[in-house]
C-alpha cells in the first residue's frame, strides 16, 4: 500500500474543527454548482414523513457488468484515515463497539441488527442522519453522516440518478441529523453543491457501481457549519478487506418505518460480482430502502472511520449489502467536499 500511516491529529474523535484538510488529489467526478443562498422552503415534518424510500439497488445477477473507469488498488494490511471529531459542546464517545476481523463468508454472511437506544444527540450518532430530496417530482430519503467542514457523504445514487444527464440530479437536497420520530433536533442543512464520481454519474447501474459514492456541501445555519454542531466521521481508504464494520441508516423500507436509527454489524464476506478493480465489498444485512448512503464506521466509537457506504444487493440475496471499495478515489470525493466552504 501506498501510505500506511493512520494519520495525526489525536483520538480521532475529540478534535475541533479546522478547515485545513489535505491536498485534493485529481480523479474523475462531476458536481452540480448551485447558487442558491440556502433560504429555499424547508422540509415540513408532514413531507419528511410521507417521503419515498430510496431503494438499495438491487440488481439482477445478469446485469452485473464491468466497470469502463475501474478504481486504484493495492493489496496491503494498513490504510490511511483522517480523524474524526466531536462537536464544539464535547459530547461524550458512545461505548467503544468490539472488532472482529473476518476470512470471509458465503452467503447470508452473519449480521447482528438492532435499534439504537443511545440518544441520537450524543456523538458520534449525531454525525448520521436521514438525507431528503426530490426527483422526477416525487420525493425520497436516503441516510448520510457529516464528515468535517461542511460536508456530508453519502451513495451516489441518492444525488444523481446514474443516467449521464444533468437531469438526473438530486434537487432540495436537505440532511438532517439526529433525526427521530420526525424530529429534527439540529434542523435542517440544505445541501448548496452535490458531487458524485463520473463513472457513476456516466454508466449508473451496473457498471457504476464500484463507484456510487456521492458528498454535498451543505450551507451553515446560524454561522456554524454542520461539523461544529453535531461532530464529523473519520475517514479510512485503502485498508484491508478483512474489518468488521458498523453500518447504520434509516430504512424506511419494510419491516421498518424510517424514524429510527437502525444498526447493522458485520463483517467482510465476500467480493461483489461487478468487473471493477477493486470489486464493492458485501456483508451480511437485512437493511433496506431509505438506509442507501449510510455509513459504514470503523472502529465505532472510538475513531468513527467511515469506510463504505450502504449501495447494493442482489435480488437473489435479501440478506447481503455491498459498498464501493474505499481507496484513492473514495478520498479525492473527500477531499473535494471538505476543501469548500
């Protein structure tokens, strides 16, 4: 691997908020400029609630296809994070969750899934929350997490639809943390520019896949930005596949309802069958619509890396999730978004 450092910068998640972040690195992805001011209408809490899910693609096994911009890779044990960081009123670090390192399993890889009980005020699960906005006329949810600065990261697929068209961006784009039972303790930050990785904006299903990774830069509210209020994530690209990871969303879908904050713990099982160097990574799950963008955290509770995002399933396998593999480009999307103001 190329850099095997894990960073500087403390624990990972106590530091302020600095606006220095590292150097851009020069990959392919495509953003929507906007020039709004961020006074658009709010979300009602009545709109929230009547939102559409936006489904975990699913994907038919022969559809599965090659990647025409296949992703960096390199096989080593280490990677390279950036910290996370708990919002200026230093609230406590949730208890540190166990890390399993696994050899892989066939499917249904094992899961562990529940509720979140742990107020959604204290960090880091303030930095997740649910991500609203309209296409086609209708309106949707999909699940993201503030990754320092003003930006958040989420899948592609919930800001632009993968149909190579600038008509298929994502519009009233609004992130609302610690949201619970309609409830919107934070408010809500309305997205100002949307970024998502070229491969996915160009090819969509399938050959987009290994690279449906989407981030916003959203508007401050009252002064602040979005990482001062209620923390930010870490971030880890180019690690080992063997992690365990906790991945957390809103499924909205059946048998959920979206107003809770859903947990889902699991460990590496296998590689996806998309043609892309390197391939998504699969895990065993059951979550489902309106859980799309959520992230997938190492070392929860301790450093809270985001290292994946909820994408895909097959049709033929309920019980699985894949994310994009997080290496070099993962992080150029990073950089980008935490580099705006």
């Amino acid at each position: 691997m190329a850099d095997k450092s894990k960073g500087s910068g403390g624990d990972g998640g106590r530091q302020p908020e600095m606006d220095a972040t590292e150097g851009n690195m020069s990959t392919p992805m495509i953003a929507l400029q906007t020039t709004d001011d961020g006074s658009d209408e709010l979300w009602t809490a009545a709109e929230m609630e009547d939102a559409t899910p936006c489904d975990i693609l699913e994907i038919d096994d022969d559809d599965l296809a090659e990647d025409d911009a296949p992703t960096e890779t390199k096989d080593a044990d280490g990677g390279t994070v950036v910290e996370g960081g708990a919002p200026d009123d230093d609230a406590e670090a949730a208890e540190e969750d166990t890390q399993a390192t696994s050899g892989g399993y066939n499917y249904p890889g094992p899961f562990t899934r529940y509720e979140v009980f742990t107020p959604y005020t204290q960090y880091p699960y303030r930095a997740i929350g649910k991500l609203f906005f309209k296409r086609g006329g209708r309106s949707y949810v999909c699940s993201a997490s503030s990754i320092g600065n003003n930006a958040i990261y989420s899948a592609g697929h919930c800001l632009h639809a993968g149909n190579n068209s600038s008509s298929g961006w994502a519009t009233n784009v609004v992130f609302v943390p610690a949201y619970r039972d309609g409830q919107a303790p934070y408010g809500q930050w309305q997205a100002k520019q949307l970024f998502v990785r070229t491969s996915w904006y160009k090819h969509g299903i399938s050959k987009g896949l290994a690279q449906d990774m989407g981030a916003a830069v959203l508007h401050k509210k009252n002064g602040k930005k979005i990482s001062q209020v209620v923390g930010w994530l870490g971030f880890a690209w180019n690690w080992s596949k063997y992690q365990h990871w906790c991945q957390y969303g809103y499924p909205a879908a059946s048998p959920f309802n979206g107003r809770r904050l859903i947990a889902n713990h699991s460990s590496f099982a296998y590689h996806g069958s998309v043609g892309a160097n390197p391939k998504p990574l699969g895990v065993g799950s059951d979550l489902t619509g309106g859980s799309s963008g959520g992230p997938w955290v190492l070392k929860f509770g301790t450093a809270n890396y985001v290292n994946g995002v909820n994408s895909y399933r097959r049709k033929s396998k309920p019980q699985e999730m894949y994310s994009p593999y997080f290496n070099n480009n993962a992080k150029s999307l990073f950089d980008t978004v935490r580099n705006l103001n």
